[in-house]
C-alpha cells in the first residue's frame, strides 16, 4: 500500500532502533519523513535501508556532541527543507547502585547526554524552522522520572529534568510549538534488556497487562503527540506503562 506523503519532517535522535525506531516507523508509516541519529554508522545504515531511503536519512553522532546537533539540524533542512517534529529520545544509562556512592561525574555525563542534548537541539530546531513555522516536541522521559527509581537514580533524575524542562519549553514556544513527555516503563529494547533479560516472564506479571513494552507502543504513543488529534495538549507527560503504576496504591 502506498502511503501518502504527509509533508511533515521528523528529526528522532537515537533512532537507529529501540524506542527511536519504533517512532520513526510509526511516523514514515503515516507518510512523515525522517532524519535519525544514532553512534553507530552501520546501525543507521540498517535503519534507513528498512524505512527507505526515500523517507530517512541519517546522521551519525553523539548526541551531547554539540557540534554533531549542528549538523544534524543542517542536514535535515538541507533535505527536507523543514523540521516540524522533535523526539528527544537518545538517552545513557550506565551506571547501576546506589545513589549515596554514585560518581558525580558519571552524573554530568548521564545529565549532558539525557537533559542537555534535548535542549540543545530543541533550541535548534526552533531557530532553524519551527519558530516561524510551528510544530512539537516529543521527549522521551521515563517512569524512573516520576517515581523512586533504586539503583538508577542517576537517570531517574535525569529524566525527572527532562520532564521539567518540557514544562519549560512548553511555556516559552507556546504557541507555536507543543511540548509534551512520554515516560515509558520497561520496554523491550537492547537498552532495558539488563532489566528483563532472563527473567521476562517474571517481569511481565507485574505489570496489569501482562506485559513489558514494546517500541510501537511508543511509536503510537509519539505520533499521537504530533499529530493534529493533539492540537490542545501542551506540557504534559503521557505515562505509557501497561499498567504498572497501578500497584502503586495501598492495600
């Protein structure tokens, strides 16, 4: 089935799979095109074979690089002409324990790639295109945001900043240009595996709906929030979890 172009542009960091790709597939299947970001050449090169070259390029990067948000931003405009839509999604994680031994610069790194890479190209792509022109924003926070999260709360806190700064940048490019979160809970991607790996069934029953996340989900959840169904909806964060905030009550 041909798809109809849209005439709408997408720059997705760290799209090259995972949660990135499932937005880039959801927003090519609706007839968006895209630019993805991502370290690895050949990973990217894998990813804009499968959505078509006719739809994606590719930039190849670290997204705390501020020289490589440049580029990227450059290079989609040089290719599209536009970027009307921004998912936020490159994110680190690594380090595991807790918080009272955390390495304070393991923190900077985890806060330089999760929060400031995020508003260093959302600061870009507002100059370069959707300050005139109009468009959103889609960052990528996390349950871990939201709640306690144990033995990841260099990234928890990360992400609870990225939930702000979405407040923040919802207030100040209104209203022009929407901005809103998605806080996912465990999906399944190389990036979560450490978390199910070995133990999925185990750590799908605690979720209502008996399951853990698939990127899709996020896909779907991502082309809601830039798409025209959500024209009044502006500095919120969507919980995605299956359910799982649910056993949070009492009793």
């Amino acid at each position: 089935m041909t798809v109809q172009d849209s005439g709408k542009v997408a720059l997705i960091t760290g799209g090259s799979r995972g949660i990135g790709y499932g937005i880039a597939e959801a927003l090519v299947a609706r007839g968006d095109r895209v630019c993805i970001t991502g370290r690895g050449e050949d990973a990217l090169k894998a990813a804009v074979e499968r959505l078509g070259a006719d739809r994606a390029i590719a930039v190849a990067g670290k997204a705390h690089d501020e020289a490589h948000r440049g580029v990227a931003v450059e290079r989609t405009m040089e290719a599209f002409g536009r970027v009307d839509f921004l998912i936020n999604n490159a994110g680190t994680n690594p380090v595991f324990g807790p918080i009272a031994e955390l390495d304070l610069n393991v923190a900077r790194k985890v806060f330089e790639t999760n929060v400031l890479s995020a508003l260093g190209f959302a600061q870009l792509t507002w100059k370069a295109w959707q300050k005139e022109n109009g468009g959103a924003i889609v960052n990528i926070a996390s349950v871990a945001g939201v709640s306690a999260s144990p033995f990841i709360g260099a990234y928890g806190i990360s992400k609870a900043a990225m939930v702000n700064l979405t407040l923040q940048l919802a207030h100040e490019f209104a209203p022009v240009v929407r901005v809103n979160t998605i806080a996912p809970a465990v999906v399944k991607t190389k990036f979560a595996q450490a978390l199910y790996e070995g133990r999925e069934e185990e750590a799908a029953a605690a979720y209502p709906l008996g399951r853990l996340g698939m990127p899709e989900d996020i896909g779907g959840a991502a082309a809601f929030l830039t798409s025209s169904q959500s024209d009044w909806i502006t500095g919120q964060t969507l919980v995605v979890d299956g359910g799982i905030f649910l056993n949070a009550g009492v009793g």
